[in-house]
C-alpha cells in the first residue's frame, strides 16, 4: 500500500503575476530607452524608417 506522505501542491501566489508585470515594464522601459539612444545616434535612419514604414501602411489602408 502506498502512503499519502506527499506534501499538497501550493496554489500560485497572489504577488507573482504582479512580479511577472514589473519585468514586462522593465523590458518596455528598455528597449524604449535603446530606441531613444539610436535614434539620437542615427537620426536620418529612423527617419526612413518611420516615412517608409508610413507609406506602407497607408497605401495598404487606403482610406479612399
């Protein structure tokens, strides 16, 4: 016969979805901020990228 000695399964914390949360937000604040530098470093790159990836965008949507 074998003996019920396993300890029960602990439910989730409450705290660590919120933990899960924090490090999403830290991960957007660093990348926003890597984008920041480059952009201050190649501005006219961005600026292509930015018109081109416009264009594109629109001309797919075509509002008219």
């Amino acid at each position: 016969m074998a003996s019920t000695t396993e300890k029960p399964t602990v439910p989730e914390s409450q705290t660590e979805p919120a933990m899960r949360a924090e490090v999403r937000t830290e991960t957007t604040k660093s990348a926003c901020e890597h984008f920041r530098e480059y952009a201050r470093e190649r501005p006219g790159i961005v600026a292509l990228w930015c018109f081109g990836l416009g264009f594109v965008v629109g001309w797919k949507l075509k509002l008219w």
